[in-house]
C-alpha cells in the first residue's frame, strides 16, 4: 500500500496543450524551419495525433516511405476548405492498414492546418517523396520537437517543466471530452 501512495506523489504530472496555449507558441514566422515546426504543432493538435506520428525516429530512411508522413500525404481540396492527411502508421494501428485524417477548416481561425499546410508547401517546396515535416531536409525526431516545444514555451512566459510531446495530444483529448467537436 505505501508503495502504491508513493508513486501517486512521485509521479509527475503532465499538463495539457489547449488551444490557448497554442495560439501563444505558433510564430507564425516566415522561415523553413518555423514554419515546419508551426506546421508539426498545428496538425498535431488538430488532427487529434501523437507526436510519434508525424515526427520520425532515429531509422534508416528507406522506412521513412513506408511507415512516415510525405509531401504527398497531404491533399488539399480546390476549394481549400478540407485537407486530408493520409497517416500510415499510428501507435494504436498496429495493422499499419493506414487512416485518411479530414481536417475541414474553419474561416477566421489561423490555427487550423489548412493555411499552414499551404504555406509549408509555398515557403518549403519539395519532391512529393521527401518528408512532410524536417529541418534542413534532415528527420524531425521527437526529441527535437520536444526541445523546441520547451523553448518556445518559456518564450511564451509558460513554465516548461510541465509539458511534454503528449501534452498536445491530452490537452485536445481533455477539450474534446469537455466540449465535444463541434467547439474545437
């Protein structure tokens, strides 16, 4: 029993990643690199996913085609009011049978993917085989976005030491229980 009380106090609580915090970490500026991590934290709150999903681990890159997010992963629809992310792996799909994620936008608001997305393909243009989301043409590993989270964290005058990749994903995760879909 006490080593049960121990870890509910040692435990380290994690706090969420909610709209409001978003807004306050996206940049928004006009470079490569921040519009790809301003791309990774939008679609990842938006789309309801893990970081691990998008983001790629330390493997050769002949796995890259086969298991992780493409330029040509995405669609955009004509009339620019719905992408669809096209995710081949999930942690939770161990069958790698792949899921169409449709993400429809929602006018006025600058979080939502659609416009990211789009401007990730003007500003860093690349061959429809190479990875959706890099730094320099090089891998975007979790822990990497985990540090640049926590930079761009404290740079908001939020307190890092609470937060983690998951943060997103349980922050939307917490919303959607609260407020269903319709309020996101």
């Amino acid at each position: 029993m006490g080593a049960i009380l121990l870890f509910l106090f040692t435990k380290k609580t994690k706090l969420l990643i909610i709209k409001d915090i978003l807004n306050k970490i996206v940049t928004f500026k006009p470079y490569k690199v921040d519009i790809n991590i301003d791309a990774v934290f939008i679609m990842v709150f938006t789309g309801f996913l893990y970081i691990g999903e998008i983001t790629y681990p330390n493997r050769k890159a002949k796995d890259f085609s086969t298991i992780r997010a493409l330029y040509n992963n995405i669609r955009i629809a004509p009339n620019s009011y719905l992408i669809v992310f096209y995710l081949k792996w999930s942690k939770i799909d161990k069958t790698y049978s792949s899921v169409n994620i449709q993400i429809a936008a929602i006018l006025g608001d600058c979080l939502y993917p659609i416009a990211i997305i789009i401007r990730l393909f003007n500003r860093n243009p690349q061959p429809l085989l190479n990875l959706l989301f890099s730094i320099n043409n090089k891998a975007f590993l979790a822990l990497v976005v985990y540090k640049i989270l926590l930079t761009y964290l404290a740079a908001s005058g939020i307190l890092p030491n609470s937060y983690s990749n998951y943060s997103f994903y349980r922050g939307v995760a917490q919303y959607i229980y609260n407020y269903g879909f319709t309020e996101l």
